[in-house]
C-alpha cells in the first residue's frame, strides 16, 4: 500500500527501526490506518485512496447484521408536505421500545416529496460524450437548480452506434462563490441501472457514486470551487462505467445497460421534504437508524428537538464485529440516550420511497443477567497484536517493544519506568474513573483499570480490553501514534485492543509536533509531563472502543477526543508552551464541536447530559451547531469499583 508522509516522519520511522535492531533495507512495509479510528501524528498526511479501498473492503466484508425478531411496521401518514416536517411535528410510532411489551425493531417507510421550486428543463442534446463538449447546465452559476431528462444509449456511442458506451457529461460553474451541488438519477421506467461520477475540468475524477441502498439510482455531492468548472457524468453501471479517458468521446468499453433517467442538480435547501418519527426512549438505549432507498441523510433529535447526531454517510464497518445496530445503506446513525423521554428520528435528503431500519438495545452491560466489570488492562510489557483487527494490509501478528525501551529517547533511564508508569495510570483512570464512571447512573455495570506492571495479564478472559503501550511504527507496519479496533456505540464489543506506539511520541525534540520532547526543557517535570500525555492518548483510544468519534482539534476546547494534528493541546501543553509545568491543561473528554471532517453534525445543550456527562460550563442556549457531547456513550452509565471492591 502506497505510503504518504512528509519527511519528518519519515525520518521518526527510520529511527524506530534502529531502535528496533532493523536495517534500512529491512523497512516493513506501511498500512494506512484509517483516520477514523486512529491518533496520527502531526506531520502524517493521509493516503486517502488508500484509506477509500480499505473501507470499500471493510464494507463488503461486514455483513449487515439481522437480529432475530420481526419488525414492528409503520408507514408514513403525512398527506401533504409540511405536516411532519419538524421534530414538534413528528409522527408518534407507539409500541417501540426496549420496555416490557415493546419492540425494539421499527421498519419505517415514506415517501420524499420533490421540490416543487427546481425547475424543469428541456433535455440537452446529443453529443455530450465528453469534458469538452458536457452540456452547460447553469447550475449553480446562474440558477439555484435544475431538473431535466436524458437517455443512456441514444447518441452514437450507444447500442445503435459503435458500441462504445453513452456518457452524458454536464458543466457545473462555481461562479464568484462556489456551492455543493447534489446530483441525483432517478430511472422510474427501464432497465437503466445509474451510474454517476464527477471530474475537474482536466479530467481528474473528484467522485463516484453507483447504487443507493436498495435502488438501481446513484446520488453524490461535491463542491464547486469559485472560478472552476466541475463535470458530472451520468452513465451506465458496470464495466466501461467510465471512460478510459474523459476528455474524449467514444472511449468507453461496451454497451450495459439502457433507458431514460431523470436527473436532478441543486444547491441549498429549497423546499426540500423532511419526515420525522418520535418513538419513547429510557436512559441508556442504545439506538441506531440507517436509511435505504430515496433518503440519504438519517438524524436524531432529543425531547427538546435539538439535533443530537445526524449522518449522511454509512461508517457502520467501523463498529465492533459484535455490534447489533444496523448497518449498510446511505446512511447511518448511533446515539445513546441520556435520559427517558420523547426522541424523534427525521429522514432528509432525496425524493421518493424510503425505507428506514431503526433499532434500540440496551447497553452491551446489561446483555448478561448478573452484573459486569469491564477491565481495561494497560499493557506496558510489549505484547504481540495481530494488526489485521486495524484493516492493515499486509497484516499478522506483530511483535511490540515494551514501554521501557523507548526511556532513553525521553532522556530518562530504567528507574524512571515506574514513576512514568505511575503518571499514565493515574491520567487513566483520572479521564475514564473519576471524569465518566464516578456519576454513572446505571449501578449494574462496573469498570476498572489494570496494568502489567501490578497485576497478572487478564488478556483473553471476557470482558477485558486492552491498551498496548509500547511498539513503534516499524514494528507494527502503521503509521499512527494511537489506534483503536472500532468505535462501538452500546459497548458491545468487550475484549478489543487499542495501540499506543511511542516511537514518535519519543522522537528527537523538533522532528515532530507530535515529540514530547517538543515541549520539555530543564523546567518540565518530565515523568509526570510524558505519563500524563501518555494517559491522555490512551484515554482516547479508549474512548473510541465504547462509541466517540472524533472532535475538532482545532478550535479554542482541547478534549479528549480531538483528532491527531493539535498535539500540543492533547498533551496539555499550557501557555506558557512547556509541557510538564504548573500552567499545563488538564484535558478531559468534554462536549464540543465534532470534527468538521469527518461529516457527522448535531447539537446538545448541558441539560441533555447525563451524570457522568457534565461539560465543561453551563450554557443558557444550544450549543452551537456541529457540536456533540463525546464522551463515550456506554461509559456514561459505567460506576468505578476499587480492587478490593472486585
């Protein structure tokens, strides 16, 4: 897999490989950890191809889980747009729940009405097979949207032709601004199955897009930057979907399918449809929603009506394999209920049929009739991981250095290991036992912490996960500081391991932000500086296997859960840019922005929060938009018991 990081991490991973007793010539092969579930370092840039194969693989490789049970049903009964187009006006499904006499499983369908404000246009005509000769649509230039027709196998590249194969090709303008523009086929009559892709004016392919869930239409957004052009193909799905090369006509490979499709292109909202449905949550249900058919976008309000998660895209390949929420389709959510009460679930973003899974469980705690403790065993002894669990490719089992070995690179000796290791554990269990567990509400569940150095190693017994603290990137083949297994809403999956690698973290002072030697000087209380960020990094990863997506580590709030690139707030690092100092920061998982990135959105007020919860300040309105509470959502029902307790 095609490796690509600046030089300066480059050169952290050469190091580690002395380190490890490797030659240059010995260097392992890299795997591109998906951004998702991983801390990376500052200065690594992402090889997203190769982060878009490993997911296509994961999806294909997840199949969608079918718990046992049949589905309570409920159609849409809005007669006229507008009446259940806002969470106050939501359609009630009574009988769903995780109660005594409800059932948990709800199969939700509707209809989308379309924007009676986009207006129709003639087709455009024949031949626009190629970049140079796309029809110029308008949009968004001059006009808000459009609705027009075509036909795939009416130009001279189609069966009646050379047999090539129909591209129609359409201009979008970006004008002084730019906008995302959504383009949607919808084929009511043939057998045309959609295929859509969009490239920039010199032929470089920006998207692709096949089926939505269950159709045989296709859907993509994508942004047209001010001043450029951007060009959307509409074809026929298969082999010979796109051209060999774009900016010519007629370079398709063969003939598939053929028909009429509608197509739609628009920016901003319109008077666009919305459908929601209320069903009556208890504290700690777990619920997923994923949308299939015509809907594109599934989001989930509290009682108030806020937004409290909302989702476009299906990353349900990263839950835990033992995950029984819904998965696959065009869009998924996950959301964790603070408290009893009304939520409603809206269905947005397309026009016709919809078919919609939603499901609740309770807590992966509460699955088994006696109580449970968790354990998360902090593993600082080295260990042998089999890095497949992390979709690494090549993958096996990789044998980690222990924590001890990177001391040196910290300018600290052998009897500096327990005053390190003494700093780590208490940042754990500071961020998971005091900040989550020590107001948990659901006293059912228990958590605690073990290390190698105190206890025997409880790997492989139920209910234990663990965090290796150690290894480098040369020794485990990925590119990262932290990784996590998956990011699993409900605490389902409950013996997973999570890396902490410590090569760059141990790096020369001022060959990466990521270094902590970055941010030591003779002032810095080094152990308690390097065990806190440590702990800090370990907290994180954690935080993914019980269901927390990342934050945005670039605003004014450091939070646990920031994504890689801010180092210095993850560590701690107070104004006066030493770490280890009075003034240093202490980082806990708080509510804030979700990051930008990553395409979730959602809004929670303080009052939402469950105990265990607490953000960082009491507001008197919403949170601003984009904003979500992620501390890990099972966690906020975990309680602490001390080892003699257990």
């Amino acid at each position: 897999m095609r490796k690509r990081l600046l030089g300066v991490l480059a050169a952290g991973v050469a190091l580690s490989i002395v380190a490890a007793g490797q030659s240059a010539a010995e260097t392992p092969r890299l795997s591109q950890p998906d951004p998702m579930l991983a801390f990376l370092p500052a200065e690594a840039q992402v090889d997203w191809a190769a982060v878009h194969r490993n997911r296509e693989a994961r999806k294909q490789a997840r199949a969608t889980v079918r718990s046992a049970g049949q589905p309570l049903a409920y159609h849409e009964k809005e007669t006229a747009q507008g009446t259940n187009d806002t969470p106050a006006k939501a359609e009630h499904v009574a009988g769903f729940g995780t109660g005594r006499g409800k059932n948990p499983k709800l199969a939700l369908t509707g209809d989308l009405a379309a924007d009676p404000t986009v207006p129709a246009v003639p087709p455009f005509a024949e031949t626009n097979d190629a970049i140079p000769l796309g029809s110029n649509t308008g949009v968004p230039a001059r006009g808000r949207a459009l609705r027009t027709s075509g036909t795939i196998g009416d130009g001279p590249h189609g069966s009646g032709g050379d047999g090539t194969g129909d591209h129609d090709f359409y201009r979008l303008t970006g004008g002084a601004t730019g906008l995302v523009a959504t383009v949607e086929t919808h084929t009511p009559t043939g057998d045309l199955d959609t295929f859509l892709a969009a490239y920039s004016a010199d032929g470089q392919l920006l998207l692709q897009h096949d089926n939505l869930a269950g159709t045989t239409d296709s859907r993509l957004q994508v942004f047209v930057a001010p001043g450029t052009d951007v060009h959307v193909m509409v074809a026929a799905a298969g082999p010979g979907s796109l051209p060999t090369d774009p900016m010519k006509p007629g370079t398709g490979k063969r003939v598939t399918t053929e028909g009429p499709y509608d197509l739609t292109i628009a920016t901003g909202d319109g008077q666009v449809d919305r459908d929601h449905f209320s069903v009556d949550l208890k504290a700690g249900d777990v619920l997923g929603a994923s949308a299939a058919g015509r809907a594109t976008r599934v989001v989930i309000h509290d009682p108030a009506g806020r937004e409290v998660f909302g989702s476009s895209q299906d990353f349900s390949f990263l839950y835990s394999d033992n995950s029984p929420m819904p998965a696959g389709g065009n869009a998924v959510a996950d959301f964790v209920a603070p408290r009893d009460g009304r939520y409603a679930v809206g269905v947005e973003h397309g026009e016709g049929r919809y078919d919609v899974t939603v499901e609740a469980y309770r807590p992966g705690s509460e699955l088994n009739p006696r109580p449970e403790v968790l354990t998360i065993f902090l593993d600082f002894d080295g260990a042998r991981v089999n890095t497949r669990i992390y979709g690494a490719e090549p993958g096996g089992n990789r044998d980690l250095s222990p924590l001890r070995k990177f001391l040196p690179g910290w300018g600290l000796t052998d009897a500096d290991e327990n005053a390190v290791i003494d700093s780590v554990i208490a940042s754990v269990r500071e961020n998971i036992e005091h900040d989550l567990a020590h107001k948990g509400t659901n006293r059912r569940f228990a958590v605690r912490i073990l290390n190698s150095r105190d206890h025997a190693d409880p790997w492989g017994r139920p209910n234990v996960s663990r965090v290796v603290i150690g290894g480098s990137i040369a020794e485990s083949g990925i590119p990262t500081v932290g990784i996590a297994q998956s990011i699993d809403a409900g605490n389902f999956g409950k013996e997973e391991t999570s890396l902490v690698l410590l090569d760059v973290l141990s790096s020369p002072a001022g060959q990466s932000r990521t270094s902590l030697n970055t941010y030591i000087t003779p002032a810095s209380n080094r152990t308690a500086f390097i065990g806190r960020a440590i702990g800090n990094i370990t907290a994180h990863e954690a935080g993914h296997m019980s269901g927390s997506w990342h934050q945005d580590q670039f605003n004014a709030l450091d939070s646990i859960m920031d994504q890689g690139g801010n180092p210095k707030g993850m560590f701690g690092v107070g104004p006066d840019g030493i770490g280890g100092t009075a003034d240093d920061i202490d980082v806990d998982f708080t509510e804030d922005v979700l990051n930008p990135g990553e395409g979730f959105t959602g809004s929670r007020t303080p009052s939402t929060a469950p105990r265990g919860r607490t953000p960082e300040a009491p507001t008197d309105g919403p949170i601003p938009a984009r904003t979500h509470l992620s501390i890990p959502p099972s966690w906020s029902t975990w309680d602490h018991l001390t080892e003699k307790q257990l």
